[in-house]
C-alpha cells in the first residue's frame, strides 16, 4: 500500500464564510429541512433576533418586527442601531461585535461575535442596514460575498438595525418555515423580556406577567392542582405548579433569555433546591421523584459570561454566576429556600395541597414498586438480548444514557418493516423500536398499565422517560407505519400513548410522523420518488415514454437500498403537534374516546392514499 503524501500543498487556510459554509454543523447544529425546532434555519432566525433582543435588554427599542414570507425572512428592531461605520465589519469579520464590550451588553445571549456572520455566510442573500443619528449605512451579500454597500447622508428611518436574509438552499435541502416553531420561540422571548412587543407577520406577542404567562399557556387551569407560583429575584425567575393528570416532570429553563433544552447546570441546581426546600418546609424525608412527580415549572437566570456546551447555546456548562453570586447552585438555593418557603407559609392552602399530592405519589409508588421492578427487568433481559430494540452506537455501552441532537428512534410495526429500516439506518445515530402488532388503547388507564404491558413497558425503557424528560436518551422519535387504514390507527395509538403519559415530549416537539414516498415512477435514464398524487402527474409529465409505476402498499415493500433515501439527509418528518384551543383531554376523547363514526371520518380523511387515486391504479 502506497504512503499518501503530505506537503505543504494539502495545507489549506480558510476564510471566514469558507469555514462556516464548509462546517455549518459547528455553528448551527444540525441542518434539517424546517420540520424540528432545532433545524438551522430557526437557528439563524434566533442569531438575528437574539441581537434585538439584547438591545432591549440594554432598555433600547420596545418592538421587533418580523415577516418570514416563503423563504425570505426580515427582522427589524428599532435599537441603538450598528455603529455605521462598522456594518459590513459586523457580519462579515470574525472575532468583531460589541459583545465583547461588557459596557454595552452585559448580560446578552450572544457572546462570541459569530451568529449574524454564521446568518451571512450561509444565506444566498443577505442586506443588513443600519439607522442612526440621521444616517444610514447598508450592505448586501450573497453566500458572505459583499456585492454592494449603500451610504446615505441623510434619512428619516428611526433608528434601529434591519437584516434581511434567504437562508441557502444549496446548504438547507427542501426546506420550510414552520409558524409553529417560530411562535414558540417568539413567546418564549416576551414571557423572558415583560413589556417586549413582537409582531410577527402582523400578529402581536407580548406578555406582562413573564414566566407566569408561560406556564399559564402550557397547562391548563383546570388541570392545575394549585395556582401558580410566580417567584421574581435578581438575575432568577421561577415559576411552577403540579399538573392533576400529568405523571412525569416538566421544566423550561432559559439563561440571558436563551431557551436551554437539554437544561445544564442551573436546572440541575433547580430540581435539586426544590426538593431540598419541600422536604425542610414539611420537616419530612419525603423521596425526591414523589416532590418533582407532576411538576410544571419554569426558571430564567442571568449570568455574566455564560459557558454553554454547545454553539447552539441549549445547555448550560457554567457553575459562576459571575459578579455578586458565588455559584449557580447557590443562588438558586438560596433564592427558593427563602422565596418559596415564605411563599408556602403564606399560602397553607397550596401547602395542604402539594402535600397530599406528594402523599398520593408515594403512595402510588409503593402501590407500583413490585409492577416497577418486574417491568425493569424484564425490559433490562429484553434489551440484552436485543428483542425489540436495535439501539445506535452511540448509545451502546452507554450507561449515562446521554441525550444527542441528531439521534432518532423509529417505531415501527412488522417484521418486513423494522427490517428495512434496520438495514439502511445510520447506525451511529438511528435505532429502530419493534411493535409487535397494535398497540393497546391506553385512553383513560393509569400508569399502571405502561408497567404491567409488555410494548408500553419496553417502549418507556427504550426512551428512558419514567422519571423525567430530561433522561431521554432520542431527541427524535418517529412514528414509521404504512400509509393505510392499520397504519393511521397505530399512529393514533401511539400518540394517545403519550399524549396520556407523556405529553412533555409531544409539547417539546420530540415526536414525528415519518413521510414515506408512496410511488416510484421510473425509466431507464431516472428514478422519482413521489409523496403525493401531484408528486406523480408531474413524475409522469417530466419523464417520458411509458415510465414504470409502482405504489408502495406497505413499508415493508421498499428495499433497504431505497429506504436509506428517505431516512437519510432527505428524510421528510411531519411533527406531531397539540392543538393550543384544545386540552389533552379532548383530543384524546376525540381520537380514542367512544365517537367511533368521527374518528373513522378522519382516519380516512387524512390517509395520503385516495379513494379514486386507487381505483384510477386498478388496485
């Protein structure tokens, strides 16, 4: 075997949009087409806000404006504005931004200068224009290339900064804005900044109540077993409640007003100070799963210099505070062990009730602990000999179960199926979970019988969600069953599985429903993949001749070399949502409830196969 050379001529120096074009990952995370909220595209839309955002935390600018149109986004703040003479420098040099300046921004989400050049470089067009002091400067970019500026002497635009971006397609396969994602994040920014208006195309958001007002539009009041508690100190903000139906916890944590999802060092510091506080108020002992079962709650902190352990800032590695405060853990513990013990002393009747609601689990767990040990090992023997799930090799010898951004769990049903996509998985970061036939109606059943039920019990070990959110081991789960009549009431099942004992994973966007093409048309020059009737018409206008079609009846019908297509960097996913005018309750009454007619009224209806579509292919 020849030795491959190395000289001077294999050293390459990037510039800076090289670098980030060439490694998008380092500075965005994943890349996706639009259907997770963490997919690149929202990461660039929150870059841009993130600089607003901070300007209104230095008390500049009351309103952001934003329209996303197709693929064209506009973020407009009416802040200080970028200091004209450094426009083009500001998203197009590295290392170059006032956040180095602790003077100007001393608490802001954005500290390493990188997010709106990472906005330029991988956007194919990109204008940023800044106002100030009766004066204007603007610039425009294609792929971080400066191909005009714009000076103008005179103007009356109010001062503020506006960027307008189209993020690259050649970087962003195939992708789409999703209002529903970017509403979240824009309710996230007004509950963490009280008197902040955004208008996002038209429609305004705002909140005076901050945290509050989060947990108030996450659960509902009647499922709310006692009123908020709303606690507000320097630099931390806490709100929380427990949940009368919900079994598992739920937290949103923030830090310098960025959504941390994968939690860190302050959330940690948080369920640790509840338990503490609960258990010294009560002068009991009591098990810290049966303080923490059901809770719904939010912090927000400020830090100075935040280290987070990622780009994507979604995981706090800080243990300072920075300034006054010795530690996160501290002053978290210090300000609920004052605040919510005074809180508690002063409301005795949302004291009486968390206390039985603690009662209640512990009972509930002495009542489940013999169901529970069973459940774990036969799930434990399950999964050392492999049965039903095949799990990625990044988890394998994993005894932490650590969480990673890119991982996905298929939860498939049928031999054929779970075989297909087994074979042509990436098997770094895809496991596949086999279902054994349907699964049981779990509507109206206690957790009980996620223990006592073989599927629901291997499935819950699989994700390693019984005790919190925080321990699931795959960000995405993916419902993959045939497009037909079993294959949409199997989806439904599984959503009612957890929608009824997990919703936390359906409210934070985990769960899917994976597309599958239901045609391949194809002659002997080109092969298409069609997800639709109209997918189909245009396949058969675009090839020639007499192409060959073939409708897939079932998953278990296309062959590993075709599926590792649709689940590779071309996978289309349709997130499972809740409706926000509607409880969980009333979905579930709806999909799984008596109204046998309705329910088969809208299985039909929303099966990707028609009626005539059918008849029309003699099947």
């Amino acid at each position: 075997m020849s030795e491959t050379k190395y000289t001077e001529d294999n050293i390459r120096s990037l510039d800076w949009k090289e670098h980030i074009r060439m490694r998008p990952g380092m500075y965005i995370g994943k890349l996706g087409d639009g259907s997770s909220q963490d997919d690149g595209i929202y990461i660039l839309l929150k870059e841009v806000i993130d600089n607003s955002i901070d300007e209104f935390v230095m008390g500049s600018g009351k309103t952001i404006e934003i329209s996303v149109q197709n693929q064209r986004v506009i973020v407009r703040d009416f802040g200080r504005g970028i200091p004209l003479g450094k426009v083009v420098d500001v998203v197009s040099k590295m290392n170059t931004g006032g956040k180095y300046d602790t003077k100007a921004f001393k608490k802001s989400v954005g500290l390493n200068g990188v997010g709106t050049k990472a906005v330029n470089a991988l956007s194919s067009y990109f204008r940023v224009e800044s106002s100030r002091d009766g004066k204007s400067h603007a610039a425009e970019f294609e792929a971080g290339n400066l191909t005009e500026e714009e000076h103008l002497d005179e103007t009356s635009r109010r001062r503020g900064t506006k960027i307008t971006f189209i993020p690259d397609e050649a970087i962003f396969k195939n992708y789409k804005f999703r209002n529903e994602y970017i509403e979240k994040m824009l309710k996230n920014y007004v509950y963490l900044n009280p008197g902040l208006t955004i208008l996002f195309n038209g429609e305004k958001f705002y909140s005076e109540n901050g945290l509050k007002d989060l947990l108030g539009d996450s659960i509902n009041a009647e499922d709310m077993l006692y009123p908020i508690i709303h606690l507000r100190g320097d630099d931390i903000e806490v709100a929380m409640t427990h949940s009368k139906s919900q079994y598992s916890e739920e937290y949103h944590s923030f830090v310098n007003g960025q959504n941390t999802s994968q939690g860190g060092t302050h959330l940690a510091a948080f369920r640790e100070s509840i338990v503490k506080t609960i258990r010294d108020f009560y002068g009991k002992n009591y098990e810290s799963s049966d303080i923490r079962k059901s809770i719904v709650s939010a912090i927000s902190i400020k830090v100075m210099e935040p280290v987070f352990e990622s780009q994507t800032k979604t995981k706090l590695g800080s243990t300072d505070m920075g300034g006054k405060f010795p530690t996160v853990r501290t002053h978290i513990n210090d300000f609920l062990k004052t605040n919510l013990d005074n809180y508690l002393h002063k409301n005795p009747e949302t004291a009486d009730k968390l206390q039985r609601k603690i009662l209640q689990a512990e009972r509930e767990r002495k009542d489940l602990s013999g169901i529970r040990k069973l459940a774990k090992d036969r799930a434990k023997k399950a999964s050392l000999h492999n049965k039903k799930l095949r799990d990625c090799r990044i988890h394998l010898g994993d005894s932490k179960h650590e969480k990673c951004l890119e991982t996905t769990l298929f939860i498939t049903e049928g031999d054929s199926a779970s075989g297909s996509i087994t074979k042509s998985r990436d098997v770094m970061t895809q496991a596949v979970f086999s279902l054994k036939g349907k699964p049981l109606n779990s509507y109206g059943l206690s957790k009980k019988i996620v223990y006592e039920n073989e599927e629901f019990n291997l499935l819950q070990a699989a994700l390693n969600i019984e005790e919190s959110l925080e321990d699931l081991r795959y960000n995405n789960i993916v419902i993959a069953t045939d497009a037909d009549v079993d294959g949409m009431h199997i989806r439904l099942l599984l959503i009612t599985f957890f929608l009824q004992f997990f919703p936390e994973l359906i409210k934070e966007n985990h769960l899917y429903i994976l597309q599958t093409p239901l045609f391949r048309v194809r002659n002997k020059k080109e092969t298409i993949y069609c997800y639709s009737e109209m997918e189909r018409r245009a396949a058969l206008q675009k090839l020639s001749g007499k192409p060959e079609i073939t409708r897939f009846k079932g998953l278990g019908e296309i062959s590993p070399n075709e599926f590792v297509h649709f689940i590779g960097d071309d996978i289309r996913l349709d997130p499972v949502m809740l409706d926000k005018d509607k409880s969980i309750e009333e979905m579930l009454s709806f999909y799984m409830g008596k109204n046998t007619p309705d329910r088969q009224e809208f299985i039909i209806d929303n099966l990707k196969v028609e009626v005539d579509l059918i008849e029309e292919l003699g099947a």
